[in-house]
C-alpha cells in the first residue's frame, strides 16, 4: 500500500515508492505504442543448439493448422524445418537385489540372521542408491 491507493501519507511511504509507481506508469505508456523485437535487418542473437543428445527424432508430426488464422495446412508446401531442443530426466531403473542370508543358532537358543549388505534387519528395505 502507499499513498496513491490507501490513507498513508505520501511521507510516510518507503524510499523510492514514488519512483517505482511513476517508471511502472511510463513503461505502462511506452509499451503500448512499440511493437517487440528488435530493429529490422538485425538477426538477433537467440539460443544456440546444444550438440545433439543420444536421441534424435526427426519424424516430428508438421503443423496441421495454422497458429494465425487457423487454415489446414495439409496440402500446404514446406517452409523448411526448426528446431527444439527438450532436456529431461531419464527413467529411474530401480534394481532388486535378493538376498539369501544365513542364520546361526546361540547356545542360548536365540537365533541370529546375518544383515542384508549394510542395511537394517527388516525382510523389506530400501537400498543406499534409494533415498525419500
């Protein structure tokens, strides 16, 4: 809240409101008369292609309509190919390790079962590459 939409007086608002409040107007302003981009005839300088990962499809479905004005496009002619590059993580292997593990009896006639690995003495664990 500051003074322009609230009862707080204008010198009890923060350093450098009223200077935020005026750029956010002309921004406001100015962006409504320029058009995006840069000047005509400059290439730009956009994201560049990392080099090709160990996937590569090129059988990618072409546009059916167009994004403009909606036309079909399916006895246009081709325009050439893009490009887009999807980073993702690759499907978890989760690998079952059973365990055959030995008991041995005291002389007290308690039993004693050797531990699976590292782990606890549960029948049922999740292993050191497993965290939650």
């Amino acid at each position: 809240m500051d003074s322009s939409n609230s009862s707080v007086p204008p010198s009890q608002e923060p350093v450098g409101a009223k200077a935020r409040r005026k750029a956010a107007v002309s921004q406001r302003m100015r962006s409504a008369d320029r058009k995006p981009g840069g000047q005509p005839g400059h290439t730009g300088a956009g994201l560049t292609p990392a080099p090709e990962g160990k996937r590569v499809e090129k059988d990618a479905d072409p546009p059916a309509r167009c994004v403009s004005c909606e036309a079909d496009l399916s006895a246009s002619p081709s325009a050439g190919r893009g490009w887009a590059q999807v980073w993702d993580l690759a499907p978890v292997v989760v690998e079952k390790t059973h365990w055959w593990l030995p008991r041995r009896r005291c002389g007290s006639g308690q039993v004693a079962t050797s531990r699976a690995g590292a782990s606890d003495s549960s029948a049922t664990k999740n292993g050191t590459g497993y965290t939650l």
